[in-house]
C-alpha cells in the first residue's frame, strides 16, 4: 500500500479533529467490539490531490453504519464542554438526514449526512459487493479497507485519508495514475463493467471532467461485446440521463461526446429501449456536430451565434442535448397512421432512453419539427428575397416557432447543427448563420415572442359585438403585436389615439374586413374551439354578404353601428394593411355595390 501526506485546510482541519474526538467518544463506550477507523474517502481525496475545492466528503467508517455513528456524534455534541472544545456554533452543524438505500440511483447502502463546518459529510460503513449476472446491482457486505477501494470504478477514485494517521492510503495504484493523468479500473476492466456496466460512463465522465486519457486495456474493454449486452440488460435509464447531464454540464462536454462517439456507445446511449428494433443513426459525421458547436462556445463574443442563440446554464445543457440527438435528424419522423402527430424520434430518445424532463423534451419536438423552415428563412436572407423585409412576416414566424416549444434560438441552433453534420464547410456556416442573426437583430424581432400587445382577446370580443373569446383569436392578436409594434412612434401613437377616439373616422372598414376574413379562415392561422365555431361563422356569413357581388344583408344579419364603429377602431389596429387599393366603404351595412370577390383579396 502507497501513501502520501497531505496539507489540509483550517476547516479541514477542524472537522477531523472533531470526528476523531467522536471516534474516542465511541470507542470509550464500548458499544462496539473492534476499534473504530474513520476515512475520507473517493472524490474529495481525489480533487484534495488535484488541487480542485470539494465540500462535499464521504466519510467511511470500519465497524458501523453511517447512521449509528451520526446518532452517537449527537450524543456527544449534548455536553457544552465538547460544543466549547470544537467552538461550535448553532451555525457551524446542520440537521442529520438519514439517506434509504437506492440501487436503481446507486445508492446501494443506507447513508447518513450531516453539514459541519460548511462541509456536507457523508457516512457510510466500508463494504464489498458481489454481482450477479442479470443485475447491476450487488449483494452487499461489510468490508475491509482494501475491498472497498477494489469496488470502486475507477483508481482515482480509490484512494483514502485516514483521519488517524493523517496519510494517504492507495490500496491499487491511484495515486500513479493522477500523476500520470490515467483513467484506469481497480480490478480487471471487463470484470468490472460486466458487473456494472454503467461504470463506462462514469469513466467517461471523468476522462472528459478532468482531461484524462483512458487507459489503452480499460478502453479495450468498453467495447467488448459482453459489455455491449450488458449494457442492454442491466443498465438503468434514469442513471444513464443522470451521467448525461453530468457530462454535458461539465467542463468539456465535447470531449464526453467524442469519447462516446469513439467508442461506439451512441446506439446505446442515444436511443429509446421501449422500441424493438429502433432504427439507428448514423454518427460518420456526429464529430462535425459536437466540433462546430465547441467551436462557436470557445469563440462567443457579443452578437455572436453562440451568444445570441445560447443565453443561460440552462440553455447550455439543452444546446448539448440537441447537439447529442441530431443524428436523429438524418431519421424521418413518424408518420401520422390515426389520432395525434407521433413525436420525432428525437424526442422519444430524450424522454425514454435520457429519461430527460418534459420542458427540454417540448424543445426537442419543436427544433426537429421546425429545424428546416428556420433553415429555409436562413437561406432566403442569404438570397435577399424581397419577402425578408416583411418584420411582421419574419416576426410571426418567430413566434410560431416559440409557441409550442418555446426557446426558438435554440430550435435555431439545431438548425445549424444539422447543417454542419450534412457537411457545411464551418467559415460559410458561421458566415451565412451570422448574417441570420444580424438581420433579425436589424429588424428587432430577435424577441418577438415578448413583445406585448396593443389590444387583448377581450378588447377583441367587445368590438366583435360580444363575441366569446378564444384561442381563434390568436392570429389576429399576434398580428396586432407585430404590425403595429414594427411601424414608428408617430404611427403607434396615432394607434391609440384612434382606439380611444370614438368619433375617428370610418375610412378602409372593407380593407380591415377583408383581412380580418383572411385571418380567422386560413387553416395556419387559426385554432378554435367547436364551440366557438357558431360565432365565428356568423361573422363570416355577415362579412361575406358585406362584400361578395350581389350579396344583400337580412336584418338578422346586420350589425348595429355603434358595433361596426368598434370594429372598425379594433381592426385598424389588429391588421396590416391589405396590400391593394380599394374604394372606402362608409356604411357597409347597407351597400349593394358589386364588389371583387374575397379570393381576389386572399391571394
């Protein structure tokens, strides 16, 4: 066994003295045969060697559990003396939580924690395990110091502090590795991962956390066939996603990818287990995605890509995930055989073989639905199409895009991503994605899903007569967000002068008619209620009869004019200008002139 001393803080300090006076406090009861053995065990002493700042210590304890030695360490904080000897404050201990074993979170024996100092300290008796064949989980039983470490996946991760002889303890070759930078297992490799299987990503994990290499006879046997299959068998879902987000909030989650990519875990992590037979993606060109998106991260400046479509901690870990799942991209989506629209593949992916929440779930579905018309948007900038000049049309599009899936910049980004995995060369990529960004930016639509506006569904309602609110109204209410939010201050101003002016004039009411029409029956612009189909329906008869040729209103049919005016106040301001030159239309309700049909107008 190797050792090494090492420095510890004041309140390091302070903590192992405290726990060592809780040892004797133990030993002199003589609650217990053997004399206990107190150890700080696997991460902190790992990060302690590294020089990286940890809180969080697992203490293991030779000959009891960590919950009957939480238990005495309460008994003895009951004498002031021993509170006056540590000097400690109500502040300085936390309350003691009992943790239940959890196999299926790896949590294979009962833990008790407790915050002293500032540190969250576990406790938990040494142990070994036994495997069986169909199980990940193990039989579990108390043992020595060296079977414990033995146990454990990786080296690095094996090494002790005793708190008694204030050393070091390296039962199989850990502290050799940290020096070498070396990611290795204790005992032999397939032995380990067969018996666990999930210990493939843990090492994964650390490789890509720390920027070691895995060690040539450990990475061999990642991808021997008998860890393939148990890899099928015995590994948890909700473990996998757990290690995923690990490794996708850590500080190189390119490198995890790349590490799962190499070893040609993909099929296996990045798939929906609930489906037999599940097609699987091609990842020939996965490292273009993974690359571009590091690649743009290590380049984030104001205005860039990444700064402008990447804009919290939690959008970084969903730009991950998306960058994980575009493979899926290269996979038709379901098709429709009854009832509802199945989700992307993508999505079925991230909700059962990621097991990731529904809210990142949602974006999945969106991104992989609507990936290429952002894309066709991209190209039409690119192009100069005149159509881009249209700020309600591009900010529409935004906020249909938002809608569902919410985080539309990110639905963009994945659009990019797919365009770097289909082989886009990254200067023109960057270039043309850039030129996206900044034309929006021109037109200030990049938040056109918070834009606020002018009139509500129930300002609408009113000046429809009464007519029941609902999310029909949706289009018409963007449209008031957009079109009048893009004109200048002298025209918005005009706006609500014009709604509060109740004597304003009538002029343009066919205009604002005939476009109202459009917008309550294009199919994409509109969703209602059946219940709500009555009312609008009515309106449409009333506008129709208003305006084809020949058309003559019924009494039943006419709106009073105190509610044409309402309308005509509320329309100006809830759509844009038809693009066409009509005469004015002053009492519509009772005109008989022969007029172009709507479809004229439509069009």
């Amino acid at each position: 066994m190797a050792t090494q001393k090492i420095d510890l803080t004041l309140q390091e300090q302070r903590l192992r003295e405290l726990l060592l006076d809780v040892a004797n406090f133990i030993d002199e009861a003589k609650q217990i045969q053997e004399k206990l053995e107190l150890r700080f065990a696997g991460g902190w002493v790992r990060d302690k060697l590294l020089d990286i700042p940890s809180h969080d210590i697992d203490t293991a304890i030779n000959s009891m559990t960590g919950y009957k030695f939480c238990l005495q360490m309460q008994e003895y904080f009951k004498n002031p003396e021993n509170l006056e000897k540590h000097s400690l404050k109500t502040t300085d201990l936390g309350n003691l939580h009992k943790i239940a074993a959890n196999p299926e979170k790896s949590k294979h024996l009962e833990t008790a924690t407790i915050r002293i100092f500032g540190f969250d300290v576990d406790f938990v008796n040494l142990r070994k395990e036994t495997y069986s064949q169909e199980s990940r989980h193990p039989e579990m039983e108390d043992g020595t110091a060296e079977e414990d470490a033995l146990r454990r996946d990786a080296t690095i991760n094996a090494l002790f502090y005793n708190l008694h002889t204030d050393q070091v303890e390296d039962f199989c070759g850990g502290l050799e590795d940290l020096r070498a930078q070396r990611i290795r297992t204790p005992m032999e490799p397939l032995t380990t991962f067969t018996d666990d299987p999930l210990r493939v990503l843990r090492l994964i994990r650390f490789a890509s956390r720390l920027g070691f290499k895995i060690d040539p006879e450990t990475e061999a046997s990642m991808t021997n066939p008998s860890v393939d299959d148990a890899l099928k068998v015995k590994i948890s879902r909700e473990r996998v996603g757990i290690e995923i987000e690990k490794m996708l909030k850590g500080k190189n989650p390119q490198s995890a990818l790349h590490l799962i990519d190499r070893l040609g875990l993909y099929r296996f992590v990045f798939t929906d287990p609930t489906i037999p037979g599940i097609a699987v993606p091609s990842t020939s060109n996965w490292s273009y995605v993974y690359n571009c998106l590091n690649e743009l991260k290590n380049n984030k400046t104001p205005g860039s890509i990444y700064h402008s479509l990447v804009r919290s901690e939690d959008a970084q870990l969903s730009a991950w995930i998306l960058a994980a799942l575009t493979p899926w991209a290269s996979i038709p989506n379901p098709t429709l055989t009854s009832g509802k629209l199945p989700p992307p593949f993508a999505t079925l992916v991230a909700r059962e073989g990621i097991k990731t929440n529904s809210k990142t779930c949602q974006l999945v579905t969106r991104a992989f639905l609507n990936y290429r018309d952002i894309t066709t948007l991209k190209d039409a900038i690119k192009q100069k199409e005149l159509h881009i000049e249209e700020r309600d049309t591009l900010g529409m599009s935004i906020r249909r895009w938002d809608f569902y899936g919410k985080n539309w910049r990110l639905q963009a980004l994945l659009a990019l991503l797919v365009e770097a995995m289909n082989g886009e060369g990254q200067l023109y990529l960057f270039s043309d994605w850039q030129q996206f960004i900044d034309h929006l930016e021109k037109l200030d639509i990049m938040d056109a899903p918070s834009l606020k506006p002018l009139v509500d569904g129930n300002m609408l309602a009113r000046a429809l007569g009464g007519i029941k609110p609902g999310i029909w109204m949706k289009p018409a209410l963007d449209y008031a967000r957009l079109d009048v939010n893009s004109r200048n201050k002298f025209h918005r101003e005009a706006d609500r002068s014009l709604i509060s002016n109740q004597n304003a004039p009538q002029d343009d009411d066919l205009d604002h008619l005939l476009t109202l029409s459009n917008l309550l029956t294009k199919p994409d612009r509109i969703l209602r209620t059946d219940d709500e189909n009555e009312e609008v329906n009515k309106l449409l008869l009333w506008i129709s009869k208003a305006i084809l040729p020949d058309a003559r209103i019924i009494p039943q049919d006419e709106i009073p004019e105190g509610k044409l005016h309402s309308l005509h106040t509320c329309l100006h301001v809830l759509t844009p200008t038809p693009k066409m030159t009509t005469q004015p239309c002053k009492n519509i309700s009772s005109s008989s002139t022969k007029r172009k049909p709507l479809s004229a107008y439509n069009a």
